[in-house]
C-alpha cells in the first residue's frame, strides 16, 4: 500500500474581521466542491491544522496530488461568511515543523 503524501499550506486571510474555523473551512470546501465536483473535493483530504486569529494565517493540510487543485481553488474564493475576502498561498511545505520555520 503506497504512502499518501502530504503538504501544508500557510494561508493569509484578508478580510474585516475574523470568521470562525467553521466558515473558513466552509468557504474553501466550497470552493474546491464547485471547480471540481463532490468528487474532486472528497480526493484533496483537506483538514484544518491551526488558526491564528491575531494575524489571520491559517495552516491547511492536502495531499500532494491535489496540491494544484486546491491552490487554484483558493484563488478563486471571493467571500467568507457574507463578506468580502480573499486568501493568498504564504508557503507550502513537506512538514509542520519548517513551515513554521518560515515564519
């Protein structure tokens, strides 16, 4: 049985206030869910790692084949609870550990 690789993403929120994990989350399933499908969503094993409020960065794990996938999705996510936002790639990395590393 092959290993699923994995990598994590540093993600920077830019929006007035803060949403909860929940919507975060719900904002980017629903991105990934309406470029690829209930399908295409369900293949990225996306989870959610940390969630700092104070600077709104956000650490995502994907797996490595749907790495493209998911940052194309991300690019396209215009809003989150109700307000406008927008959600730019910081980093990518193999582990936890040198991602925050990095900042």
């Amino acid at each position: 049985m092959k290993r699923v690789k994995r990598r994590y993403l540093a993600l920077q929120l830019e929006m007035e206030g803060v949403p909860s994990e929940k919507e975060f989350m719900d904002a980017i399933w629903g991105s990934v869910a309406r470029l690829y499908g209930e399908v295409g969503a369900s293949l990225t094993s996306m989870a959610l790692i940390n969630f700092d409020v104070s600077c709104k960065v956000v650490v995502v794990r994907t797996s490595l084949e749907t790495l493209d996938s998911v940052r194309a999705s991300l690019a396209c996510i215009t809003c989150v609870a109700g307000k406008v936002a927008s959600v730019h790639v910081l980093a990518v990395s193999g582990t936890i550990k040198a991602l925050f590393k990095l900042f």
